[in-house]
C-alpha cells in the first residue's frame, strides 16, 4: 500500500511516517517503478508499535532498542541481554502510565469544574 493509504490507517500524518523512515524506525519494504513508498501490513503494524511509544515518552534512540528486540528488522541493533532491556522498557512504560493517569484525573476535575460553572443561568429581562 502507498504512504496515503498508511497514514489513514495509522492515524499518522505523511510527514511523520516521512520522518520515521528518515530516522530509521521504519523502511518501506519496497518502492514503486515511479518511486513511491510501498508498505505492507508488517510495517503498518512496525508504525502502530512506535505510534504506542510515543505517548509514552519513549526516545527515538529507545524506539529503535525496543523495535531490535520486538520486531527485529534488517540493520537493527544488537541488544545486549534483551530481556533485561524488556523489563526496562516495562517499567518505563508503567511509570508512564501511571503519570498519564494522574495527568488525566487533573484534567478531567478541570473540566469538571468548568461544565460546573458553564450552567447557563436565566436571566430575567425587566
């Protein structure tokens, strides 16, 4: 499937799935005769890993450690000891949770509380 297609699947903008190939976390897995990027469903499932590390707060240098180790590719670094590695990744990931979740109960008072102050009021013409 071309770039267009991926970015609607995905969610992902062109541009960004641009910038992950140009940083190395995804390849194309093939090109058109006219040049166009072809993806196939392994590597629109490759962009929806690294679209969940994001939110997360994963770096692109631990994107890539994390894609060695979950979903392997050609030039993928070697990890040293890859399930340590793993627990790491998981624990980060928790701690991630848990900031996004007290971050979300925040918000969620603040619209709470502007619905509260938002009651419209009748006002009484004289």
């Amino acid at each position: 499937m071309q770039i267009g297609e991926v970015a609607e699947r995905t969610g992902l903008s062109l541009r960004t799935i641009r910038y992950y190939e140009e940083v190395g976390l995804v390849v194309p897995s093939a090109r058109s005769q006219g040049g166009f990027r072809l993806y196939t469903d392994p590597d629109v499932d490759r962009l929806e890993l690294i679209k969940r590390m994001k939110p997360l707060g994963f770096q692109l240098e631990e994107m890539r450690d994390l894609l060695a180790i979950l979903d392997p590719a050609p030039g993928s670094p070697e990890i040293e000891d890859p399930a340590a590695r793993l627990a790491e990744f998981g624990e980060t990931a928790e701690r991630a949770c848990v900031e996004l979740r007290a971050k979300l109960a925040i918000a969620e008072e603040f619209a709470a509380l502007l619905r509260s102050h938002n009651n419209p009021t009748e006002e009484t013409s004289r």
